[in-house]
C-alpha cells in the first residue's frame, strides 16, 4: 500500500512539475535544428587560441503559437586585443524577455572597457584578477540601471538571466572570468586522473538558495512556491511581493524585472575567476533550456564526444536538450549553447 501511495505521489509531483515549467515556457514550433529553422542563430569562429560555435533555438508549444526566441547570446573573439574573448548568454523572460535579452547583448559589451582589458592580458606580472572582475561586476549593473531608463521597454515584469564573460591571457597564463545573475549556467570541462572533469564556473542563484531567500525576506519579499487548490506545492521556490501574487519569478537575480527589483531580485552577479592550465579543453555557456534535463556531467560527455568540432557540438548538445524536453514535456523551452574549445601553447 505504502509503495503505491508513493508511485502515485511521484506521479503527482512530477504532473506539478511539468504544470510549473509551463508557466513559464512559450515558444515556436520548431523540430528540426538547421540554418532555415525559424527562430534560429547560429555563428562560429575562431583565435589562434581558441574555436567556437553558438547555438540558439527557440522552443514551441504544442498549440502551434510562434514567438520570438527570448534567449540571446553574444560572441566576440579579439575583444580589443587577440588574448581577449568575451562570450555571454541571456535568457529572457515576461512578455517582452526577449527585448530585454536583446538589448543586453547590445549593451553590454559597450560596457566594458577594452583598453583596460587589453592591458591585463599582457600585463607582464600577470592578470589582476581583482580588476576584471569588477570590471563585470560594474558592467551588469550599469546595464541593467541603462536599462530601467529605457523608454522603449517595458522591464517591470520582463527581465533576463546574464552568463558571460572573458577568456584572457595567452595560452599558458589565461584566466576565464565569468559573472552570473540568474540560473543560465558556465561550465569548464579539465582533464583528471585520464578523463574529463566538468567543473562549474558559475552557481544557480534561486530564491530557496539560503542566502538568495534571506536577502529576498530581508528586502520584504516572500519567497514561496505556487501552490495548487489543495494547498499543495506546485514546483520549485518563486519571488512574490508581500501582498500581491507577483511577479512569481524562479531566479533570485536578473537583469530587469523591475517590480521584483522592489523586493531583492537584483543585477549584481557573482564573479567567479579560473586559473587556466594545459588540462582544460573546453567551456559550455548555456541557458536553463539546456541544464533543466541536462546536468554539467552529461553535458560535458555529449561534448567530448564530438572530436573537437564546437560546431557539431553547440548542435549535440541542443538536440539532446530538445529530446530531452519532449521526453519529459509538452512544450520546449528556447534552448542556447555555446562551446568553446582552447587551444594549447
């Protein structure tokens, strides 16, 4: 009686949380992944020190309403100088997500100071990591306060995840410094014991993260699920304003998003910096379409598998995310990856 009882409670929990992600998935039909697919971008490119290929997809729904994909990705390899890549993901969301994620990927890079990047990647004593990192963390929230100005669009209930930043240095001194606001995901893949590592390069910042959930409370939100007409749980912790069933987001930072603002949600990324050696093979920055059924692990694994090719591998790792949702959903949410491969000195 017990085993059936929790069949049936798994059951439940899982139709929960396929009701949650639909409250915030929309999408476009989309089945296939080449260059005429709809709602696609795709680039590559390469350095002398590294290749790199980007993938963005939008997702459907099965009622057949397009939309646009609200995810944006920005790739800028030689930024300023040819020790500096800048590479970054944004997953927007609310009714205009995708002006917002849009206008970031335009912005941000302007934020950012070449010169001074240029100048730490051939610092002769070596990268200051303290200086980049600031530099991001600055760029973020200059961005998003050009962006509360905007007249154009309307963030008080739209926003955007942001994951990205800099590979600097020449091969043998290189650092990858990576900010993050929201749950879009970096993850570096290094070679331990005779096999490859993922190792992640940013954290998941979400409301029921103890931290997140005190500065959340502190600044007068709730931090709560959704809950169903029995009073049950539905899905994962969500941002609510004291006295209001709004705005019921499921990340703790964004870009954006400024009645969320009101109660704690905010800009200001976490910066994490990576002392690069021979042992480190490749970088995946991706948005949550890709880490919803997909851990670090097997991302990394579809990756090594595609011998090299960044190209072969951005398309393996979207396709197996978009099997991954159809398996598991009616819908499909817009699913952007972008590898990146290093080459050695």
């Amino acid at each position: 009686m017990g085993g059936a009882f929790s069949k049936k409670k798994k059951a439940a929990q899982q139709q929960m949380d396929r009701q949650n992600r639909r409250l915030s998935v929309t999408g476009l039909p989309n089945i296939g992944f080449d260059k005429n697919t709809e709602g696609q971008s795709k680039e590559k490119g390469a350095t002398s020190s590294l290749r790199y290929a980007c993938l963005s997809n939008a997702g459907y729904e099965p009622d057949g309403n397009k939309k646009t994909n609200q995810d944006a990705y920005v790739s800028i390899p030689e930024f300023g100088h040819p020790s500096v890549s800048l590479f970054g993901v944004f997953d927007g969301h609310g009714a205009v997500g995708h002006l917002v994620s849009a206008y970031v990927k335009r912005m941000w890079p302007l934020a950012l100071d070449k010169e001074t990047l240029k100048a730490q990647s051939v610092r002769a004593d070596g990268i200051d990591s303290s200086v980049v990192s600031k530099m991001l963390e600055k760029s973020f929230i200059e961005v998003n306060k050009s962006l509360e100005v905007e007249r154009s669009i309307d963030s008080s209930l739209s926003g955007t995840t942001a994951v990205g930043g800099v590979v600097i240095g020449a091969p043998g001194k290189r650092k990858v410094v990576i900010a993050n606001s929201g749950d879009s995901r970096a993850v570096i893949a290094t070679m331990e014991g005779g096999k490859l590592v993922a190792k992640p390069l940013s954290d998941d910042q979400k409301p029921d993260r103890e931290d997140e959930r005190r500065r959340i409370i502190a600044s007068g939100g709730r931090v709560e699920p959704l809950f169903d007409e029995d009073g049950e749980p539905i899905g994962p912790a969500r941002v609510w304003l004291p006295n209001m069933m709004l705005p019921g987001l499921a990340m703790s930072r964004s870009l954006g998003d400024d009645i969320a603002a009101t109660v704690g949600v905010y800009a200001n990324p976490e910066v994490l910096v990576y002392d690069m050696s021979e042992a480190d093979q490749f970088m995946v920055i991706a948005s949550d379409g890709v880490w919803e059924f997909l851990s670090n692990e097997q991302v990394v694994g579809i990756v090594e598998s595609c011998n090299g090719d960044a190209e072969r591998a951005a398309q393996e790792i979207c396709a197996k995310s978009y099997q991954e949702w159809r398996a598991e959903e009616e819908v499909v949410d817009d699913i952007t990856a972008i590898v990146v491969f290093f080459e050695q000195a």
